[in-house]
C-alpha cells in the first residue's frame, strides 16, 4: 500500500487535492480452490485530501496490515474483490465521485471490520499516524 497527495481533485471536493492509494497485490493461488491461482494485479483508490479523507485513510491503513482490504472471490477472473469498497475514479461513475454518503460509509464498513480508533493497539496507533504524517507531506502534482 502506497500514497501520495495529489493537487487533482476529486469531484464535489473542489480545491481539496486527492489521495491516491496504490495497492499491489501479488499473484497466488486460492485457498477455496485448490490449483487454481491468480495473478498479480494492481488497484488505485481515491479519497480526498480532507480531514475526514486522512481519517479514513489512517483507518484503511490499519485495514490493510490485518489483511483486510481484500478477500479471495474465486468467481473472480482477478481471484480478489474488494472488502471493503474504494471509490476507483475521480469523476462520475459507479465507483467514482461524487458522492457525499461515501467516507460516511466507509468508515461504517471499517468499524464493521472491526477496524476502529478504539480497536487499535498502541502500535497499529503509531504506524497508522507515521503513515498519515508521510502521506500528507508528499504534495505532488500529478495533473
């Protein structure tokens, strides 16, 4: 999982900028379906540079290292699909912006994952603030 800051941004957070995050996910094979792999894949998600955007950010931070982020789906040509949703585009679309419910939703996904403030030990803590701390220092205009 990697992000930066973007001057971009994401419609109906004018003037706001954009975090982009970059999740690689190596190829395997699928526990559920024995001998049959996936392949490595690459996704990007959105939120924007706002308070509650670096909130859910931290949060999906936390996500990630407990492996949450993703499940296996067999069905699935990519052999993953989202477990927690990620809006995929800056514009309007299915998984794009705007849409005003999203970081509200997001955020009760998360705690429905069990990932919240309240639930993080002192060093999913520190490395989900170190990790906020970096990201929002890397203004990069990528227009």
């Amino acid at each position: 999982m990697s992000c930066f800051v973007s001057r971009m941004d994401v419609s109906g957070y004018t003037g706001k900028g954009t975090i982009e995050i970059t999740y690689i996910i190596g190829g395997g094979r699928t526990p559920s379906s024995p001998g049959k792999s996936f392949p490595s894949s690459e996704r990007t998600a959105y939120l924007p540079a706002t308070d509650e955007g670096f909130d859910a950010l931290r949060l999906l931070r936390i996500a990630f290292l407990r492996r949450l982020i993703f499940k296996m789906d067999a069905s699935n040509p990519a052999g993953i699909t989202w477990n927690i949703q990620h809006k995929t585009s800056l514009t309007n679309s299915p998984h794009g912006y705007p849409d005003p419910t999203y970081l509200t939703r997001l955020m009760q996904e998360l705690k429905d994952n069990g990932v919240r403030l309240k639930s993080m030990s002192e060093e999913e803590e520190n490395l989900s603030l170190e990790f906020v701390e970096r990201v929002m220092k890397t203004k990069i205009t990528r227009n």
